[in-house]
C-alpha cells in the first residue's frame, strides 16, 4: 500500500518548529536564573570598593550572553530590581561601573532606578 503525503505537511512541521524555537527563545530568561547569577556581586555592590568577584562577573557576561533581545533585556532589567529590592544598602555609582568591570558592554549606564521599559 503506498503511503500519501498530505499537501503542505512539511510546511506544517517547519511551522511547529519555529513556534517552539520561539517559546523556547521566550522563556531564555528567567528570574530564578538571573538570581543564581548575580548572587555573588551582593558584596561588591554594598561596599562600592574593591572589585566584583569573578564568580559576579561570570554571572554579569552570562545575563548579557542571554539577554540578546528587548524583550530579554527587560525582563533581565525586571528581574534585576525585583531581586535588588530587598537590599536597601546597594550603591548606585557600583551598579553603573559592574558591566564595565566585568568587560561587559551596555549601550546605557545601569542604575538602581533604571525605567526597564525603554
């Protein structure tokens, strides 16, 4: 018996891989992740001295790795001060210098009262 092929069942698989490509994509950043990766830069940023630890930096390169997107950047932005709030103590002119001391590039200086939503 031969087998058939329905018409535009291959464009139909295309289709399904691309909208779960793009779930995937959505779903690339995530408070949890954000928290595990900035854990260690709480120390750098309440003193404002010294330096962030390389585990901080790792963490700081890995978020911009992954935030590729606006839609990625925001939520990273949301996650950051969502995770901030608690630590009344974190300096403002630490959080603008991180991504630099960390070889990461931002087209913006970050700050404790960063909009997340420009």
């Amino acid at each position: 018996m031969a087998s058939r092929q329905q018409p535009g069942g291959g464009l139909l698989v295309v289709v399904v891989l691309l909208l779960v490509s793009a779930l995937w994509a959505e779903a690339a950043v995530d408070c949890n992740t954000v928290k595990s990766d900035l854990v260690g830069c709480v120390g750098y940023l309440e003193s404002g001295t010294g330096n962030p630890t390389p585990q901080c930096c790792d963490g700081v390169r890995k978020l911009s790795s992954a935030s590729t997107t606006t839609a990625d950047r925001r939520k990273t932005c949301g996650c950051i001060k969502s995770i901030a709030a608690p630590y009344p103590n974190l300096k403002d002119p630490a959080v603008g210098k991180l991504p630099t001391l960390c070889g990461v590039k931002l087209p913006f200086r970050p700050s404790i009262s960063t909009n997340c939503n420009t």
